[in-house]
C-alpha cells in the first residue's frame, strides 16, 4: 500500500507474520506451503523450516539476522528465542519459557528484545533482553502481562499491559442462568460431553504446575476432577476416556474419567 494514496496490492498467500528489511525493499516472512511453515527472506526463499513453528519474526538493523520465538510443539507458545543467519543457520539464544509473545531488535542490534512468561505454570509476561551470545537480563516486570508490542530507533518500548485470565461459561438449554466453569487460574476449554453435562480442560499456568493440568468438571458448577498431568484435548463418546497429550514425553494419553489407569 503506498504511503500516498491507492489501493493494497497483494504479495503472496498463507503468511502469519512479515518484518520489512532495513532496505526497505525486502521482506521477511513467516508462511506456509503445503502443510509446512517456512521462514523465507526474501519472499520466496526458504531460509529455514522449523522442527515446531515460529511464532514472530524481526529483521535486525543490520539486515543480517531474522529474530525468531520458536516453538516446538505445534499450537503451544511454550518455548524460547532464536536467530536465523542469511545462510540458514539457527541459534538458540535462550529457551525453557512457558509462553512466549513478540520479539523486537534493541535499536544498536546487539539484543534481542522479547516477553515471555518464565517459571512453572507461569502466563503472565515479563521483558527480557536477550545478547547474541546467551546473556539474558531483565527489562520490564510487575504485576500483571506485560506484552511487548515494539522498539523505537531511541530505544523506547511499546508495551501492552493488562490481565490475561481466560474464562469458561456454559448455559444448559432449559437454562436462563450462565455457570462459570473455570478452575484455578488458566482454564482453557478442550471439549464438552455430548449430553452436555461435562467438559473436559486443562490448566495451563501456576495451577496446572509443569506441563499443565486436565480435568473434568459437571456443566453444574460443581467441583472439578483431576485427571492427571498434559494438555486436554478431547473425551470419548462414552465419556470414560480424556486424550491428552504429555508435554514432557510428547506422547498421546487416555486418562479415564473413573476408575482405572492411564494408557
């Protein structure tokens, strides 16, 4: 789109995320093509497939490096930060997050600037800076999320803050009245009985510990059951198994609803 006037013009198909080169005439993307995610800079030039996904990408002021949060379980923003050199190559910086957001250049191009969520079953963000070579340090922290957004050329940040606490409420069909449904402090809704008593989630912050929490809870409001560790994804038609999946060995379980024992 010029900065004057006109309409948008379009470039290519399937991008999630894009960061200008210093030039101002390239691009870096994050796209994907046939089932596959793909960091192309320039645009169409694979410059590196992630084993996972990449959440964001930043050009640094120099043109010479992509900054990446990388992720290695699909749909899951646990992780940490990498940077991609114009050959390929991939450098872990820093690792071991329990979510991470958006990442930034530090305006002299020597960190990597980036919020993410550190400890056991943490969600809300923090602001790290990251060097080249590994050394992390702290730059924003406090009570609530902090969400880096972007840096100035003087090293000013954009930052959103706020509380991130999602929540669970269902309505039973003969019902007027809504139930809140969510447990501790990170509920996240995987599934719902089909007779619409039960639904299955997992915790996924302090309450859930390292690699999350699944349980069950009645559509009634009472009290939730714990099934076991993982993240939740479905029950069965019968409603005596719950899939998760085990974050630590990244294997599918069933965990049963009643009695018995997982698979």
């Amino acid at each position: 789109l010029p900065m004057g006037s006109g309409a948008p013009r379009e470039l290519v198909e399937g991008v999630r995320d894009a960061d200008w080169a210093p030039n101002g005439e390239e691009v870096a993307i994050l796209r994907t093509v046939d089932g596959r995610e793909r960091l192309q800079f320039p645009i169409g030039k694979d410059l590196h497939l992630p084993s996972g996904f990449f959440g964001n990408l930043r050009v640094s002021p120099k043109g010479d490096l992509v900054a990446v949060s990388e992720h290695p379980i699909l749909l899951d923003f646990r992780g940490g930060i990498a940077v991609v050199d114009l050959q390929g190559k991939k450098t872990t910086l820093a690792e071991g997050f329990e979510d991470v957001g958006r990442v930034a250049w530090s305006p002299d191009g020597k960190e990597v600037w980036f919020s993410a969520a550190f400890g056991a079953g943490a969600a809300d963000h923090t602001i790290f800076a990251v060097t080249l070579d590994g050394k992390r340090r702290q730059l924003v922290s406090g009570p609530g999320h902090f969400a880096l957004q972007d840096v100035s050329p003087d090293g000013e940040l954009l930052v959103a803050h706020g509380m991130r606490r999602p929540v669970i409420v269902a309505r039973a069909a003969a019902s007027a009245e809504e139930v809140e449904l969510g447990w501790l402090d990170y509920s996240i809704l995987a599934d719902i009985s089909a007779d619409g008593r039960r639904i299955l989630f997992a915790e996924q912050a302090v309450g859930g510990g390292p690699g999350y929490a699944v349980y069950t809870r009645n559509t009634d409001g009472s009290p939730a059951v714990r099934l076991g560790k993982g993240d939740a994804h479905s029950l069965s038609n019968n409603g005596r198994w719950a899939l998760a999946h085990d974050m630590t060995t990244h294997t599918l379980q069933l965990l049963p609803t009643g009695p018995g024992q997982p698979r």
